[in-house]
C-alpha cells in the first residue's frame, strides 16, 4: 500500500476536550508521515482554542474540499461557519454542528475522498441524531450504512469488550438478551477478530448475567437456558466461545488475560472492568460496518475543558487503530481476490 491512508477526523462538541486533544496530538507534524489528517470541523474554533491553550505555533491547512487535503499536512475543512465557543457548557448548537461534520466525512468517504473517519466525542443530549433517537455513534453509523448487525467494541492494551445489550435501561435487558442475538454478537466478534485484526483462531469469552452464573438456577436461569446454550451454538460453527463466567471472579483472577476477546450483557458489566483495570487511554470501534470507525473512548470532558490537561492518547490510539485495521481489511481482500490455485492430476499436485 504506497499511498498514505486518508483519516477523516469529525471535530464532536466543540465546547468540550475535542479541539484541545486534536491540537496536542498534531502539534508533533511528525504523525502527519503516516497518514493524511483531514479534520471536519471549524477554523475559527481552532484558532479560539490556539489562543486559549496557548499554542499560537499550531497551523492547519485550511481546506474547502477533503480531495484538497495536503498529504504533508494536518488538513481542517470547514463544515461549522456559525460557532460561538462556550468551554465547559453543553450547546444545541455544538450538537448541530458535530451531526454535520459526521454526515460531511460519511458523505466524503462514500465519495472516496477518506478511507476511514475517527469521530470525536459529543454530547448525546444536545446532538441531534437526524431527527430520531439514535443514543449513539455506533447506531448512527450502523444506521447510514444500513447494517443491523453491528458491536460496539472497547479495546485498550489489555482487552477487547464487546456487548450483547447496548446503550438501554437495565431494566430490559434481561427482556432483550437472547439465544440468537447472543449468536450473532458473538459471529461479529468473531469475523472482526479474524479480519480487522489478523487473530486467525480467536478465543472469546462470554460472561453470565447473573451472580455466580446463576447458580444453577438459584440466582436465575439464563445462564443454563440462553448464555450456555448459545456458546455450545456457536461452538458448532467453528467459533471458539467459552463460558459463562461470572464477571466478578473472571476479571478479579486475570483470567480474561487468556482470551482475545469477552462478551458482556449489559453496559456497565463490561465498561467498568475495561475503564477500571484497563490503562489510560482506550478507544472504541464499530465492529460489523463495512467501513472502518474509531473514536477515543472518553466523554466530552466538560470539567476539565479549557484547562489544559486533556490528555491526546485515546485519540492518538484511535487514529492508529483505524488505520491498522483499514490496512488489515486491504490485505484480507487481497488475498481472497487472489488465492493459490492448486492443479491435481493423476500424477502430482502443484500449486501455481
């Protein structure tokens, strides 16, 4: 792959962390030798955190179109004219503007114009989801490109989480939780192990639902009458899954150390463990799109925005990752496309 891989960069809430982690992580134009960085977002509000953060050095090639983009450059395309900055406070206008820099990058990128977008986070109670509900990226994402069957996936340095219930209220989830769906999370954990991130034989492991995994019943019965009976499933399409474990000794041992991936049921099941144990940093991918998206797995940061101390990692990991995996896509693809052809005849078997 000669040509440096196009990073479409979705600025989120402007009034947040955003715009200081996006400077901090360009401001060493070394990182600009491995990708080309488009930004969607506004010029005037970088230059309103440039002399807010005292960084009046950084400089951004403004642009008016992604195919503009300086490949030597960190590129900024203006998708947000009408921006008043009000740090640390939530704005309908922040919300509108993060949804037209993510419509303006998917748009790019079914264009051509970017190979993958990393968005940075908004602030789900301001930020209009096209006019439904949607609680989040992932189903946003989902949604444009009409797939169903899709994962949040939250991945740092020493595990990968994925969900079986998603952003809902506790209370449904045991109405939600299934025999199939746990299936099929556990077929997109699967293939995106195998194609997004080279595991050839990837082990996963599913938690339970219950204390002590139901107990046999005592505690509650889906463990033995859905979460099990869905592992030995998909066992037998060849996915390697194993359980259920019960969170509290699964983590508490290391054990989750031993598997490439785990399967959560609800939210905070897995997102505590990740966001306790895990290091500084973190990064969540859309697994099952067939395009590839990353964000930083931290929130808009309104506390601590204007201060200064907003840390880039999560951001620097999720633009590595998204080209990581784009890279890994590339290679599977070529390799599908051209695979040995093996000749037999009566008297030997070659390969061309």
């Amino acid at each position: 792959m000669k040509e440096k891989i196009r990073v479409g960069i979705t600025h989120g809430d402007f009034n947040g962390t955003n715009y200081e982690i996006i400077m901090k992580t360009f401001v060493d134009t070394a990182i600009n030798e491995f990708f080309v960085p488009v930004i969607y977002g506004s010029s005037k509000a970088v230059a309103y955190y440039r002399k807010a953060l005292d960084m009046e050095n950084l400089s951004f090639n403004i642009i008016g179109d992604a195919s503009e983009a300086n490949t030597k450059r960190t590129n900024i395309l203006n998708v947000a004219d009408n921006v008043k900055v009000e740090i640390g406070f939530s704005s309908q206008l922040a919300g509108i503007s993060a949804i037209k820099a993510m419509d303006t990058a998917i748009e790019d990128l079914q264009n051509g114009k970017i190979d993958v977008i990393v968005t940075c986070p908004v602030n789900k109670s301001v930020t209009r989801f096209d006019s439904s509900d949607f609680p989040g990226h992932s189903e946003y994402f989902a949604n444009k490109f009409n797939v169903k069957d899709y994962m949040l996936l939250m991945i740092n340095e020493l595990m990968r989480i994925g969900f079986v219930t998603g952003h809902i209220p506790f209370g449904e989830v045991t109405k939600t939780i299934s025999k199939d769906l746990i299936i099929s999370k556990l077929s997109i954990i699967n293939d995106s192990l195998k194609n997004d991130f080279l595991i050839r034989a990837p082990r996963i492991a599913v938690l339970s639902l219950n204390p002590h995994s139901g107990d046999n019943g005592l505690f509650g019965r889906e463990e033995t009458e859905i979460i099990c009976p869905a592992v030995e499933e998909a066992k037998k399409s060849g996915i390697l899954a194993f359980g259920a474990y019960p969170s509290d000794e699964f983590f508490a041992s290391g054990a989750f150390s031993d598997f490439d991936a785990v399967l959560a049921m609800y939210h905070d099941q897995g997102m505590i463990p990740f966001k306790s144990i895990g290091l500084p940093g973190g990064i969540d991918y859309t697994a099952g799109l067939p395009i590839v998206r990353t964000a930083p797995a931290h929130g808009t940061g309104y506390e601590i925005a204007g201060k200064g101390i907003a840390a880039p990692k999560s951001l620097r990991d999720a633009l590595f990752l998204a080209t990581e995996i784009y890279k890994n896509r590339k290679m599977q693809d070529e390799i599908s496309a051209n695979p040995l052809r093996v000749k037999i005849n009566s008297q030997k078997r070659t390969v061309e």
